[in-house]
C-alpha cells in the first residue's frame, strides 16, 4: 500500500514536471488578464498587442468616440465575410463583459494559430470562412466613471454627475454613459413606448430625447450596418438569462429559438420568452426588428445587484461562454451561404430576364440590317442599349457581393449581355464614324470642285486616308458579312474613289510647292526638271479619269487654276535660265580673257627671269677672268725666283774651289712663298 502510495506521488510529480514548462511558455504569452478590475486604457494597450501577435487574423478600427471623446474600438477576428457582431459594456457597471470579449478573441486567436478546438468548435476552419466582429467596451466613459469616479472627468461636469447620481458620488452602480443616458434604451425598437424611463439624465434607464441621439449609440448603428451582419451578441450582466426575442414573425422566432436553446445548452442560462410588453430601445431588439436576423443579449454571472461581478465570477463565466462566439460563426456560415443561395437563385432570375432583353439588341445591328439605309442608329437602339448596359453594372455589383460558387450561370447571362452590348456598341460607333468619313471625303470632293489649289489641299486628302484606314478598323469586327459588306459600300468605297482620284493632283499639288520654293532659291535648273515631271503627273490623272468617267470625275476649275500657277512659274524658270545661259557665256569670256591675261603676264614673266639668269651668269664669269690673270702674274713671279736661283747655282758652283755647297739648303724666297693654288 505504502508503494502505490509513492508511485501515485511520483507519477504526480512527472506530471507537474510535464506540464509546467507548457503552463509557463503559455502564460507568458497570454495579453488579456481578466482577474482584475478591467479598464478602459488596460483595453487599449492588449488591443494593440493582440494586434502585434497577430497581424494577419486581427485587425482594428475606430468607430467613432464618446461623448468625453474616448475612442471606442472595434476588432475584427477572422477572414471572410460572414459577419458576426459581439459587444460588451453597454452600461457602465457590466465591464466584466469586456473582460469576456477580450478574453474571447486573444483565446479564439491562439486556437487559430495552433489549430486547436474551442468547445469542439475548430476555430481556424470557423475564422477562415467568417470574422467576428467585436466592440468590447461600448460605454468607455461609463466605465471609467464606474471604476474611477469623478477624477477621470473634467471639473466643470462633476456637478451634473453627482446629480445624475442622486448626490452620490460613490459611482459603483452607474449604468448610463457620462451624460446620464442608458445606451441600451437608445435603438430605434419601439423608442417610444419604453416605460419607466427617468425624465432627465440619470445613472440609469434614462432613454434620452430622442433614439440613437447619443455618441456611443451611433457609432454603433453606423457600424453594424456597414459589416452587415448574420447575428449578434449583446453581453451584459447579471443573471444567467438569455433574451433571444423581440416581435419576431413566427418563422424568424422558430428558427431564432433553435439557436437560442443551444446557446442556453452552452452556457446553462435560462431563456426568457415573450412577455406582453417587451420594453423595446436594446440594441437586440432593434437588431431583430430592423435586419429580420438573430441576435442574442446574454446576461452573465450570477445576480450581483446595483454593481459590477466581482472578477472571482470570470473563471466559471468563460466556461459557459468560451464556444458561444465560434457557434454563433459556424450558424452566421449557415445563414450567409442560404441567404447568399437564396439571393443567387432571385438574382438569377432577374438576369435571364435582362438577358432575354439584351437579345433584343441583334435586330440593331444584324438582323435588319438588309441595305445602306439601315445603316444608322436609332432612339430605339440608343436606349435600348442604355438600359442593358445599366442593368450589366447593377447585376455584376450585385453578383460581386456573392459567393462564385452560387453565381456561375448568372455570370454566364452577363457574359452574353455583354456580348451583344458590345457588337451592338460597334455597330453605333462604325456608323458614327462614317459620318466623319463622309465628311473627310466632302472637304476633298468640295476644295477641289471650287479650284482651291493651295496647303489645304493636300492636308485634306492626307486626313481623308487616315480616315479611311480608322474607318477600315471600324469595320473589321463588326458582327456579320452583310453588314461589313454594306459598311463598305456606304462609307469606304466612295472614300477610297475620291482619294485614288485626287491622289495625282495632290502630287502635282505638292511638286508645285517644290517648284515655287526652287524658283524663289534661283534654283532654277531643278526647278526645270521638276516642271518636267508635271505632264507626267496630268497624263496619269488624265488616264485614270478616262478609265470610268462616272467614278473619277475631270475636275476642270481646279485644272486651270493650277494651270494659272504653273504659267508665271514657266516663265521665269525660262527667263532665269536664259538669264543663267548668258551670265554663263560672259563668265566664259571673262574667263578667257583672265587666261589669256595670264599667259602674258607668264611670258613677260619666263622672259625678266631669263634676263636675270644672264646677268647672273656674266656676274659668274668675270670674277674668274680676273682670277686666271692673276695666276698667270703669280705663275710669271715664281719662274723669276726659279731663273734667280738658277743663276744663283750657277753662281755657286763657280765658287766650288773656294768653299761647299750646300745641296739642300732652299733659298729663302722659295722656302717663305707657296704657289697659287
């Protein structure tokens, strides 16, 4: 015994070991606390952290303030749209409902995120096909005033509280918004009739001048009816009670009180059933008079008088409520897909209808289309065309809000309304646009009948063939080969006649310009040339016009008002160019002349270059006659000193008996002279 004791302790002890490591990995991401008095700005901070945690399922909106202007926050949790609203803290006093949404969604998150159940509902399966929508605190000033007291509020509006609370300033039982307004007696459900309302602000049931006059209670309005919801939940406290009714038809309350017996299952609350005078001016009264849809007003926790739960209740509250909002989705799913089904199957009817309608656009642009005379757009077509391409725009938007699974022949209908609106729009706008075609042909046809031969001309004809060509692609999709043919035969072949007829004269149009800006140049050589080509040019317009008289018209002002241009052009191309013939012949002559002129002056030239050559040359010749006189003086000196010393030998050896000769002494007259060289 003592043995399974210690094994009992072990395995209890294993367990905790197991388990705490989760516990603590788990606490310490855990945002909302809802163990403690919950305020206002303890909201605020895990909105924007649960934000942070989870960016891709949660996302966040003001919807508008309070009357001391404090934000009131909604948060949506989830990926599509099947709506489902909740909200908490309509009075001030049932703040623990706050507790319970935030609490709500940080749970209903972290099971998305690790794909676990909730209550066996699968959240992640549950947020991928709705959002949740939620408005925790719906009464921030009330709250804060309940929690806080005056502090939280200006001085200057102390006064009036303490008297809307019957001069109190202990604030615990507060219901009402700051300025004494019960939110929850402020819808638009039977307003009037509400009974036992205070006659002047009050801490409670004072329902206002008028319904939705309040901050609080229009922000709410506004927003349940831009997410459009399929249910709703309206947390308040206490009791352990669900109101689930408020003047229902019989087939509304039958189905409303299925869900509200299992939403009573769920959380063991007991179900409050129609009394003769439903007071009327909640917000879930309004909700099921004003959407025809279910909305559910639970009143947490155990009756707790004048004053807010106290946090101790929170743990069991969860218990009941924790798979409340994932069961409202999973119903919310139902009720879209059957509305959206429901609605598909009235929008289909209403499409083959319009289609039926929309056919009748063929007879427009094909079936009656037999000759060139029904090429035209009539009122008829005109407004019938209007009316099927409004009733295109108001089935797609419509078709837009549902699920493709519910609108694939519906968006069939639209497809083929679409088809006709577009044969039927290229039919009007080739008919529009053969008229501009009309046109262009007409300012050709008219400037050339009246002789106009100027710039206007050619532009004209250029314009006229661009039509043609945008004309040509106006054509190519209309619907049906009889009405392409007449197309044609109405608008393009007589287009395409006047441009092939006036085709030669716009050359010669052109080629004239050329000309008169040659001739201006005095270049009038090219100007002749050019002249030249102009029979060339009327031969050929001649040929084509005697080719089918009745086609290409002889346009016979035009020709001799051209003919009139190019004369006085002749003229002075001729006289120019006798002009240049002369000045060229005098330049010839001139130029001979200078050559001639050259040619002498070259003579003249040869000739003082000889003479200078002449002079030259005797300059030469006389420096070297002076030089041979001078060698032969020199020549004549030396034989002398030659013959002296001869006779100066002779001399010697006449004295031989008497002293030696010296043999190769050199007298000193030979040893101190050189010759001439």
């Amino acid at each position: 015994m003592k043995r399974i004791s210690q094994l009992i302790v072990m395995m209890l002890v294993l367990s905790l070991l197991i388990q705490l490591p989760g516990e603590t990995k788990a606490a310490s991401k855990t945002i909302v606390n809802p163990n403690k008095t919950y305020t206002y700005t303890q909201m605020g901070k895990d909105i924007t952290a649960l934000k942070k945690a989870y960016p891709d399922l949660i996302q966040v909106k003001t919807i508008g303030t309070s009357e001391y202007g404090r934000k009131i926050y909604a948060v949506g949790l989830g990926k599509e749209s099947a709506n489902v609203f909740i909200n908490g803290s309509h009075h001030a006093r049932e703040w623990l409902t706050t507790s319970l949404n935030m609490y709500m969604i940080e749970k209903y998150a972290a099971a998305y995120k690790g794909n676990k159940k909730i209550s066996g509902y699968n959240a992640k399966g549950l947020l991928n096909s709705s959002t949740i929508w939620f408005v925790p605190m719906v009464n921030p000033d009330g709250v804060t005033l309940q929690q806080q007291g005056l502090k939280a509020f200006p001085k200057s509006a102390h006064k009036a509280i303490i008297k809307m609370n019957n001069g109190s300033k202990n604030f615990k039982r507060w219901k009402a918004n700051a300025k004494g307004i019960d939110l929850n007696r402020q819808y638009k459900a039977d307003w009037g009739k509400i009974k036992n309302s205070p006659k002047s602000p009050s801490y409670k049931n004072y329902k206002g001048k008028a319904p939705e006059s309040a901050k609080e209670v229009k922000a709410v309005v506004k927003f349940v009816n831009q997410i459009n919801p399929e249910m709703t939940v309206a947390y308040h406290s206490s009791g352990r009670i669900l109101y689930w009714n408020y003047k229902q038809s019989k087939t509304n309350y039958n189905r409303d009180h299925v869900y509200a017996k299992k939403i009573g299952k769920m959380t063991g609350y007991s179900l409050v059933y129609p009394g003769k005078n439903p007071s009327g001016g909640g917000f879930s009264d309004w909700f099921i008079s004003t959407k025809k849809r279910p909305s559910f007003t639970p009143e947490i926790g155990k009756p707790a008088g004048e004053t807010n739960l106290p946090v101790s209740q929170f743990s069991q509250i969860w218990k009941e409520n924790q798979g409340v909002g994932l069961y409202v989705a999973q119903e919310s799913i139902k009720l879209k897909d059957a509305r959206d089904k429901k609605s598909a199957a009235t929008l289909k009817k209403d499409s083959a209808a319009k289609l039926k309608t929309a056919k009748k656009l063929k007879k427009y642009y094909y079936t009656d289309i037999k000759s060139t005379s029904n090429l035209k757009i009539t009122s008829a077509h005109q407004k019938l065309y209007n009316t099927v391409t409004k009733d295109i725009k108001t089935l797609q938007s419509k078709v837009n809000k549902l699920p493709s699974k519910h609108t694939k022949s519906i968006k069939a209908d639209i497809t083929a309304m679409k088809t006709y609106t577009s044969r039927s729009l290229t039919f009007m706008n080739a008919v529009k646009y053969g008229s501009t075609l009309q046109t262009a042909d007409k300012a050709v046809v008219t400037m050339i009948n009246d002789g106009i031969v100027s710039s206007k001309l050619p532009d004209s004809h250029k314009k006229l063939n661009q039509t043609i060509t945008q004309m040509q692609k106006k054509v190519t999709p209309l619907y049906g080969k009889g009405a392409r043919t007449l197309f044609t035969q109405k608008y393009i072949t007589p287009a395409k006649r006047t441009a092939e007829d006036t085709k030669y004269d716009v050359e010669r149009y052109n080629l004239l310009v050329v000309i008169e800006s040659q001739v201006k140049k005095n270049e009038f050589t090219a100007a002749q040339t050019n002249l030249n080509k102009l029979p060339t040019l009327e031969k050929k317009s001649i040929d084509l016009k005697k080719k089918n008289l009745s086609k290409y018209p002889t346009y016979t002002k035009w020709e001799n008002n051209f003919k009139a241009k190019v004369t006085p052009l002749q003229e002075k191309v001729k006289t120019g160019l006798e002009a240049k013939a002369e000045e060229a012949v005098k330049k010839a002559e001139e130029q001979k002349r200078m050559e001639q002129e050259k040619e002498k002056a070259a003579q003249e030239l040869k000739e003082q270059q000889a003479k200078e050559n002449e002079k030259t040359k005797q300059q030469v010749r006389d420096p070297l006659k002076a030089g041979e006189q001078k060698t032969t003086e020199h020549e004549s000196n030396a034989q002398q000193q030659v013959d002296q010393l001869s006779n100066e030998k002779n001399r010697s050896s006449f004295d031989d008996n008497q002293k030696p000769v010296q043999q190769n002494a050199k007298p000193n007259s030979l040893q101190n002279s050189e010759a001439p060289s």
